[in-house]
C-alpha cells in the first residue's frame, strides 16, 4: 500500500533524492518544485542534474546513481527496455509536440485542402521536397512526425526531407529559413512565430500523434521499495505544480526561466509558451499508457526500437492514485 505523507514540515531528515533532468519547457512541473522551494518543506531534498539529451542521460541513469528522473517517453523505454530499474510515476504533458512551418511550405497549407495536397504543392512549385527539422531519430518529436507523415497524413517519403538535430538547431534552421517547418516543442513554437509573423502551426500535437505521451517522471525501483513516502511527496507536488502551470502559468514564468532562458529567452516569451495552446500539462499517467503502447509499436517499425517493453510494467500508478485521490 502507497502512504501519502502530508505535505507539512517534516521533522526527521530529509529524504535525499538524485534527479536527472532535461532543461527543456515540458519540465516545468520540476522547475515549479524547485523554484517555490516545496521540496524541502515536504522532506526532500533535490540534487537536481542537468543533462544535454535523452541518450545521455540514459547512459546516466545505467550508473544507477541517480534515484529520479525528469525525461521524455522515449529515453524511458529505452532505459527499461535495457534493464535500468525505473517505473514511470507520472507524466507531465500530453500532445506537446506540434508543426509549426514557414514561408512557401505555410503558404501551401494555408491553400490545400489537405496536408498531402499541401506537400505536394510545395514540391512543384519549389521542384524539391519540404525540409523538416526535428530532433534526432528515435526522439519523440522525430517519431511523432513521423507517424503523422505514414500514418494521418500519408504523404510520400520523397515529399519531404527530415533533418534530424538538436533543439537548438531547430530553433536555427527555422528562423533562418534553412528548412520548411519543425516537428518540435514549446518554447519554440512561440519564439519563431514572434520573430516570423508568416509562421503558423500546420499540425497540432493531437492530430499529428492522438494523446502522445512526451515528458515523464521515472523513479528507480530502489527507492520506491525503500522510500515510498518520498516518492508520495514528490508525485504529490508534481500534482499540485502541474495545476498551477494550468491555472497561474505567468507566476512560474521566472522559474522556468532560470531553468531554460540560459539568459536569451524572455520572461514573457516563456509565460506566453506556457499559455500556448501546445503545452497541455498532465500528470496522470493512465492517460498516456495506451499511447506510450501505440509509440512503442510504430518505433518498432522504425527500427528505432532495438527491443519492446511491457508498457504496463514500465509504469506504476498508485503514487499517482493515492495522491489523486488524497488531494
């Protein structure tokens, strides 16, 4: 049975949890955390780790140093799936990654009936295939944009042109017009559709990929058998963080930039992509197991997937019920 424990001072000495983290905007529940300073009221102290990507930070967790981490879906099974003893006990967002595109290729999504016309407008009138930016394959915007392309939309493969890079880079390529459009997350979409007015959203995150699974909280197995009231605490005030992204987005603004801005992102910039239409912050997990399970199946295809999971033992639930219900 999972103990919520409350969420006043607590006496005894705080439980000392390691946390791996990706500093991108689908973490904000974490940055909340630190940032109102929640966790050691609750008893838990967070040494917080930052890492560059999603298979670096699996290396990380393969070390079993660390006891939590904030990563997305896709680095999650790959870390199951290679034996490192992690349960997803929470997610953070569902259908974040949208297409946003520009110049010409935006121009024929604006004409086209459909996404598949769209693309095969572009190519006659630019005599090449659009180029898409995303991140690295196996990555979920990669995989996601992916699926909508074979998937919903099915579009030919030598219609479009898919760069795989980091997220800086797509940030790059976009404003500079090198490519088309990007399969990526806030804050990005906001930031080019400030500095490109022509820039438009060509696919939701829902339509590209219905209820995608993205960013997660995965503890180790360890800590859970040893230490489940700090699990309770933590997936407690993911919760309560969780709603206060959707309901006061403007007063964390400055935690996320102190997470992510790196000195270059405004304040505004980022309360206006966590009010964007692409965020959509959850944390219960049931929501994105069946999805997690269609994600798997499709990266399989790929062959981005060297091996399958069970989905249903990659997760447990019952911090997140016990909270839930506690709350």
């Amino acid at each position: 049975m999972v103990v919520l424990a409350c969420l006043s001072p607590i006496a005894a000495q705080a439980t000392h949890l390691k946390v791996a983290y990706l500093p991108i905007l689908p973490m904000a529940q974490l940055f909340v955390i630190d940032g109102e300073g929640w966790a050691k009221k609750a008893g838990l102290e967070l040494e917080l780790t930052s890492f560059s990507s999603g298979p670096a930070l699996v290396q990380a967790l393969a070390s079993n140093t660390f006891d939590v981490a904030y990563v997305g879906i896709g680095p999650a099974m790959v870390a199951r799936a290679n034996g490192i003893p992690m349960k997803v006990v929470a997610a953070n967002g569902v259908n974040q990654v949208s297409l946003i595109g520009r110049g010409d290729l935006a121009a024929a999504f604006a004409a086209a009936a459909t996404p598949a016309e769209a693309f095969t407008a572009f190519r006659r009138i630019s005599g090449r295939p659009a180029r898409l930016a995303t991140l690295p394959k196996g990555s979920v915007p990669d995989t996601v944009l992916r699926y909508w392309l074979a998937n919903i939309v099915k579009v030919a493969s030598d219609q479009t042109e898919i760069l795989g890079v980091g997220e800086d880079r797509v940030q790059q390529l976009l404003l500079s017009g090198a490519v088309d459009a990007g399969s990526i997350l806030e804050p990005i979409l906001t930031i080019v559709q400030e500095h490109d007015r022509n820039a438009r959203i060509l696919a939701t995150g829902n339509a590209m990929f219905p209820d995608q699974p993205g960013a997660i909280v995965a503890v180790s197995e360890h800590v859970i058998s040893a230490s489940p009231e700090a699990v309770s605490q933590l997936v407690a005030l993911h919760i309560r963080a969780t709603e206060l992204i959707r309901e006061d987005p403007d007063s964390i603004a400055s935690f996320v930039q102190d997470a992510i801005g790196k000195g270059l992102i405004s304040r505004d910039t980022l309360a206006a992509a966590l009010k964007s239409p692409a965020m959509h912050p959850v944390a219960d997990p049931h929501v994105i197991i069946a999805a997690t399970r269609a994600m798997q199946d499709f990266q399989l295809q790929l062959g981005v997937l060297a091996k399958p999971v069970i989905v249903d033992d990659l997760f447990d639930t019952r911090f997140y019920d016990a909270a839930s219900s506690a709350h």
